[in-house]
C-alpha cells in the first residue's frame, strides 16, 4: 500500500524535486479537504483521466431477521445516511487493466 510519506516521494519524483515534501503534504491535504468539503456540501468533484467523487445517499432499512439467534424478535433501524462515492473515469479503468494484462502474461511465461 502507498502511505501518504510513498506518495509524497513519488510527486516530489515526477515533479524533478521542484517542491520540498512539507509543501507537497500541504498541497494533498488541501486537495483532500477541499473535495471533502465539496462532497460534505451535495457538490460532486470531477477530476479528468481520473474520477468523479460524489456525496452517495443510502437508504436506510429496517431489519427484522437479523440470523442472531439471541436477538431475534428484534428490530434495528438504519437511517438514511450518505457516503463518500467515487466513480472512476474509464481512462482510470483502462489504466489498471493493464495490470490484469501483467499478470497474464507472467502467467503465461511461467508455463514450461
């Protein structure tokens, strides 16, 4: 898993060592809490080539079989509530895939 400090390094990398890491961490916290914000407030944020972040609303439910044995007869009520949702761009799709096209071929060269 890339942590923020992984991720960090790599900008800083592909960005030639233009910006100190503190910098860097300011700009992805900022970005972060800046599309949080918009989501917190019904907004959707859309970045090209990779997503869409969007406030998701799940309905809520009653649930009365619960397969608990010791809790049957009882009911739980779920509210309505949103999540964090994010749609990736067919161009990110695209991106990964090609890790399913890695792994075959590795596969395939392991065969005898």
């Amino acid at each position: 898993m890339v942590n923020k400090k992984d991720l960090v390094g790599r900008i800083r990398s592909q960005l030639q060592y233009k910006y100190k890491p503190a910098e860097l961490e300011l700009m992805i916290s900022a970005i972060v809490d800046t599309i949080l914000n918009a989501c917190e407030n019904g907004e959707e944020v859309s970045i090209p080539n990779f997503g869409k972040f969007y406030p998701r609303h799940v309905k809520g439910k009653t649930i009365k079989q619960n397969g608990i044995s010791w809790l049957q007869g009882k009911e739980f009520t779920v509210p309505d509530r949103f999540l964090f949702g994010f749609k990736p761009s067919s161009f990110s799709n695209d991106r990964v895939n090609q890790l399913t096209k890695k792994i075959n071929k590795t596969k395939s060269d392991e065969k005898p």
